[in-house]
C-alpha cells in the first residue's frame, strides 16, 4: 500500500503474440490512442505515477519488457475522483 489521497496505479502482466515483443505492444498502443485527447503512452522507460494525472481525465500507460519471456507488464495510472462519472459526465457535455 502506498500513502496517498486519490488515484489508482494499475499493473496489468499480459502475455504477447507469437512473434511479437515490447516494441512492437507499445507500438500498437501509440497508433491505437493517437487520437485520443485523454489517453497518453508514457514514454519508454518512465514509469507513470498518479502525481502526473491529479485533478485531471487525463490516463497515462506505461509498457515495460517482463522477465518472463514473452510477457509484458502496462502500468495504469489515473485520477479515480476525476475520472469517474463526474469527469465522464464533464467530457459528454464537451462532445455535445
């Protein structure tokens, strides 16, 4: 446990394609969130922490090589208070 007042750090262990590596997980993940104004791929080798999303919609998703070959861990970082229904009914009143 880590002494905090808000945010969630998650770390996800995901196993890879046949074939595939880190490069090409956080490759993947740049092209698929390109686009998106609130998600952002950290980048490589920093390691994402809550004090970068405080008080905002914003996530932030770190990709790191596992010591198990052919595994890869995404750490998650978020704003829980913001980004829950508040911060969601916020960025539907913004699309409309």
């Amino acid at each position: 446990l880590i002494p905090m007042n808000r945010g969630i750090l998650s770390t996800i262990y995901v196993t890879l394609a046949k074939g595939k590596d880190v490069d090409d997980l956080r490759a993947t993940l740049e092209q698929t969130y390109k686009n998106e104004p609130f998600v952002h791929i950290a980048p490589q080798g920093m390691f994402p922490s809550t004090h970068q999303v405080r008080g905002t919609n914003h996530s932030v998703i770190g990709v790191f090589k596992d010591r198990v070959e052919g595994r890869a861990i995404l750490v998650c970082v978020i704003d829980n208070l913001t980004k829950g229904a508040s911060g969601q009914a916020v960025q539907n009143m913004n699309v409309m």
